[in-house]
C-alpha cells in the first residue's frame, strides 16, 4: 500500500498539494480564491491496492471504489522515512468523511479504523480469493493453471481467511500440480535461472555486483522492474533470443 508509483518520490498517502488524481482533481479549498492552495487526492494506492494485490483488474471495483479506498488510506504514512522509520497514522491528513468500499459504508469522524476495515473488505473479498490463488497456482504448475485448480485454491483461501500456507498444501497436493501436463511447464525468471546455476555448480556467494549484473543483463534488473506488480512469473516475459543465447 505504501509503495509509490514509479518515477514518485511521495511516500505519504494523503491529500497533497498540487497533486493530479489521474484526470480527477479534487480542490480544497477554491483554487479560485487568490492564493488559495490547491490539493488533490492520491488516488495511486487505492487503485494498486485493488488491481494488483487484491481484487485483480476484473475484480468488479468501481471507480468510485478506487476514490474512496484512496480516501480512507489518507494519512498513513512513514515516520522519518530517509532514516528508517515506520508505519504511522497522522489524523491530520486523513478525510474523515463517510465512504462507501464496495458496498461497505465507511461512517464519518474516524480515523486509522477506514483503512483498516478497508483492508478487512478486500482479504475477504471473493474477488481476492481467485487473484491470490491464480497466482500462486501460476507459479507453482504452469502459466495457464486449470480452472478447477483455481477454484479449489480460492475456496480453501475462504474457508482458512486467507490462510496462504493452506492454499499453497492444496496446490502442491493436488492431481494438477503432478499431471503431465505440469512437467516442466515452468521457465526459470533470469534470477532463478543465475541462482541455480550457481548452486549446481557449488559457487561461493558473490558479495559483488557481477552476478547481479548477469541477472540484469538478462533482463531482470534487482529491484528494477517500474511497475508496482513485481516482475511477471510467466515465461513468454523471459524466453526470447537474447535470453536464450
């Protein structure tokens, strides 16, 4: 939630002066009024929130959704960030107006508790449930995992509350997860593929930059992917000819 968008330097979740909410700005006060500030709503951790780590891109959120999750996260933010600090809630940047999450009113005069019960929305979401196990049955059969594999997976993660070691037992366990069509479906991320070569051959650690720079080299740079999604666990983003050569 905390993580800024690339090229974004903000680490608060707040109403920030100046700032555009994609093409929605929000004014207060009237920026009309001479020298009047104008402030926008950050709507980047609200939507990545719900696109990228929870509900999924057809997870059946709205727009409004998007607006009122970044409403309800205004606020939190880091103590001393350039000297390692944590998590803390300031109430003076937070809307304590009602909200509405995805059909869950969110009522007036609160404070940390909007985002918390936001967090609560989401876990427990059946959207939620199939993003997390698409995803973890992605990476442990295949890039195309099978619909019923999913489906178990998602179910379990209800059933548990979210309870990521029960999924992943009902992958690793399941007839799919030993199916033929399973065997050596899976190609290594350039990360992997450095690592176990590494391993296979009984190198030392490397303390410097060179075995990094190979991982870069084949398109993987450490901590260097833009988006805030990760690096993609499927291999048509790491067969290609350079890669393969």
């Amino acid at each position: 939630v905390l993580r800024p968008a690339a090229g974004r330097r903000e680490s608060e979740v707040g109403l920030r002066p100046g700032r555009r909410a994609g093409s929605r700005r929000v004014p207060t006060p009237d920026s009309r009024v001479p020298g009047s500030r104008r402030r926008g709503l950050n709507e980047n951790y609200g939507r990545e929130l719900l696109e990228l780590h929870t509900l999924g891109v057809d997870g059946g959120y709205t727009q409004q959704d998007v607006i009122d999750v970044a409403r309800a996260l205004t606020g939190w933010t880091v103590d001393r960030p350039r000297q390692g600090g944590g998590f803390v809630f300031r109430p003076a940047m937070h809307d304590a107006g009602e909200k509405t999450v995805l059909g869950h009113r969110l009522p007036a005069g609160r404070g940390i508790e909007d985002g918390e019960q936001v967090l609560d929305i989401v876990a427990r979401h059946p959207a939620t449930a199939r993003f997390i196990a698409l995803k973890l049955a992605r990476r442990f059969v295949s890039d195309t995992p099978p619909a019923s594999l999913v489906e178990r997976a998602a179910r379990r993660f209800t059933e548990t509350d979210g309870d990521i070691r029960q999924v992943v037992w009902t992958i690793v366990t399941s007839p799919e997860f030993y199916s033929r069509a399973a065997y050596r479906a899976k190609v290594k991320s350039p990360f992997e593929l450095v690592v176990s070569a590494l391993r296979a051959v009984g190198a030392a650690p490397d303390s410097t930059p060179r075995t990094a720079g190979v991982v870069a080299r084949l398109g993987e740079p450490l901590f260097g992917h833009q988006a805030p999604n990760g690096y993609p666990e499927t291999g048509d983003a790491w067969m290609n000819t350079g890669a393969i050569l």
